[in-house]
C-alpha cells in the first residue's frame, strides 16, 4: 500500500493533526462563528460539519443536504481552513466535489456495507481527494481493512484512518467502546496509514475528551478529530458530546505530546535492557503455553475415551476463580487474567473438539 503521508498534503503539519467544527451544519452563521473562533487555533487545520446526518431514527435533523455546501465554500474562503464532510453514496461524493468540499470522510454506518464503500470508491475513481475512513459500527477489523482497500484499488492515496469507537450490547462509560487493541492491529497492519481519533464519539460527554485524546496520543495516533460548536447545549444534533472552541483550545494545550523514541542514549538503554528481559519472559510464556497444550491432548483422548464433553462450564468457572485469586494476590488486574484465560481455555475446547471428532484409522 502506498498512501502519501499527512504532511506531504497538509503543509506545515505539527503533530497532533487536529480536526474540528460541529456534528451538523445548521446555519451559515453558525458555521462562520464556529470556523473564525478555530482558525485562531494552530493545531487545527481542517473544518469538519455534517451536511447529511444519518440519523438511527426518521423525524430528527437529518443535515441540509446541498443547501449547506456553499457555506463550507465560505468557510475556506474566508478562514483558509481545509474543508470536510461525510458522504455516503455516490450522489453525495458529486455534490461534494461540485462544491470544492477538500476532504471527504465516510462514516461508522457506511464503512459497515461494502456496497455503499464501492459505490463512494467508483465515484471517486479518478480524482486526487483525500479520504477518511471511520471504522465500522460494530466490531469488525477486516470490514475497516476492506474499506481502506476498496478505496485504495481505485488510485486514492490520500488516505486516513478514524478510530471512532465500536458498538457494543454492554453497558460503558463510553457510547462507543474504545476497543484499543483494534486501531493498533490496523496500524501494526497498514504502518503508512495515518490514524487519528475521534474522542467525540467514543465518549459522547464533552468532560472525557481530554481523557480520551491523551489515550489515542499516547498510543501513538496521528490526530484527533472533535466535535466543536459555539453554544453546544444548543447543538441540532449530539449535544452532549460538543465543546467550544474555547474548550477544544484547552484541551490542546493540556495534551501530553510524546515520542516514539527518546533523544537520552542512556533512557533508550534502559529501555532496551527492560525489553530483552520481557522477550525472555515472552519465551518462556510460549514454552509453557506448548507443555499445557500437550497435556490438554491428554485430557483430550482420556475424555474420547470415556465418552465425555469436551467443554465442562463448572470446571470452567472454577478454574477461573482459581486463577482470579492467584492474580489478585500478585497483583494482577481482574479483567486481565480474564480475558487471558478465556483465549487459552478457548483454544483447549477448540483442541479438544478437534480430538473427539477425529477418527482412528483402521489397521492395514
């Protein structure tokens, strides 16, 4: 894949690239207010609204549609600001490139149906327009992977991926869970892609963006994208999850910006010393992991043998309260060895299934 970097089309980039305006496009005032307050902003280099709003449910504000796209025009007219919006099909992708909208984005309820991404792909086939990827609503990697692809087979390298939060049937702190391990695996899988956050929609609660924004900084993401409206109580559309520039100017300043490597020989040492020790704890960890599942074959055959399940759920629950206590006891997070536990035994099912389905060949 070769995708061209944020500050090869984005001049004088500093890190983090910063994207915002307001979830809806409601007025032209409204826009000029909210694009004059953060252009007085150095981080942020782009102005994001929504002119078409998918909406769960008919009756509520669903954006302007074409009406709202000259007033993007005047915002980079007057503020120089690079430009946003999401599009869904192929229609909007004309209206938006009609009106010189700089920077298309397709949304977490599109990137979920690869028809609706192809047709955006197609429509874009040809042009040199940046394009942001959100993840899909629901938790799927290789459907986010399949969009990027989709569109990168059409000739766009103006990509950037949106780490905005995955819908779960859990209750959370957040409206959309974060799912970290996900936006890393897309970025340990496509390295080139640039990656940015968008706290607004991970939390939806305006006092957990900082939180948020530190988080995806801290793991190494290339930007942030927030919800950013003059009187967000006011908001047409997802109230509680906008600030104000005031606020978005705030929580720049409190982030905590770090590097992949440190300048100090004597740290990077450090580091280094501390991470051959975790490789070999790492070795260890894969050897004993081997010997367990070797006895797990045993289990395996005696159970084939006398005719017995391979998945017992009282020897389950019991087995992780053991471990539970142990790791307490040392230490150790919950959640952690449970979610450690659940993939080995996991896997033991799965080897064990795989024994008691087998079938011993008849001697010759």
């Amino acid at each position: 894949m070769s995708i061209i970097a944020l500050n090869k089309w984005i001049p004088n980039l500093k890190k983090p690239l910063v994207v915002a305006g307001p979830c809806s496009a409601e007025s032209e005032e409204q826009m000029l207010t909210t694009a004059r307050e953060l252009v007085q902003i150095e981080d942020v280099r782009i102005f994001r609204a929504g002119i078409w709003k998918p909406r769960t449910r008919p009756n509520n504000f669903e954006g302007h549609g074409e009406v709202a796209l000259p007033w993007l025009k005047t915002v980079k007219e007057e503020t120089g600001l690079l430009t946003a919006t999401e599009v869904a099909n192929a229609g909007h992708v004309e209206l938006a490139l009609k009106y010189g909208v700089d920077i298309l984005w397709i949304g977490a309820r599109t990137t979920v149906n690869p028809f609706s991404v192809q047709e955006i792909a197609d429509a874009l086939r040809g042009t040199n327009i940046p394009v942001m990827i959100k993840n899909p609503i629901n938790v799927d990697l290789a459907l986010w992977l399949g969009a990027i692809e989709r569109l990168e087979a059409v000739g766009l390298k103006k990509l950037v991926a949106i780490h905005r939060g995955f819908s779960v049937a859990e209750k959370s702190r957040y409206r959309n869970e974060p799912m970290w391990k996900l936006p890393i695996e897309l970025k340990r899988r496509l390295p080139e892609m640039p990656l940015i956050c968008d706290p607004s929609h991970i939390t939806g609660r305006r006092d957990m963006i900082l939180e948020v924004s530190q988080k995806a900084l801290d793991i190494d993401m290339d930007g942030l994208m927030i919800e950013t409206h003059p009187n967000p109580d006011a908001a047409w559309s997802d109230a509680s999850q906008q600030v104000t520039p005031e606020m978005l100017n705030q929580i720049i300043k409190s982030l905590s910006l770090r590097t992949e490597f440190s300048s100090d020989r004597n740290l990077e040492h450090e580091l280094e010393i501390l991470r051959s020790r975790i490789d070999r704890f790492d070795n260890e960890l894969i050897e004993v992991l081997a010997n367990r599942m070797k006895i797990v074959s045993e289990i395996g055959e005696l159970k084939k043998k006398g005719q017995i399940t391979a998945f017992q759920v009282h020897r389950m629950d019991q087995m992780l309260k053991a471990r539970e206590d142990s790791a307490l006891k040392l230490g150790l997070a919950k959640k952690y060895i449970d979610e450690v536990f659940n993939i080995i035994h996991d896997e033991s099912v799965r080897h064990q299934t795989k024994i008691l389905n087998s079938f011993n060949e008849d001697p010759k």
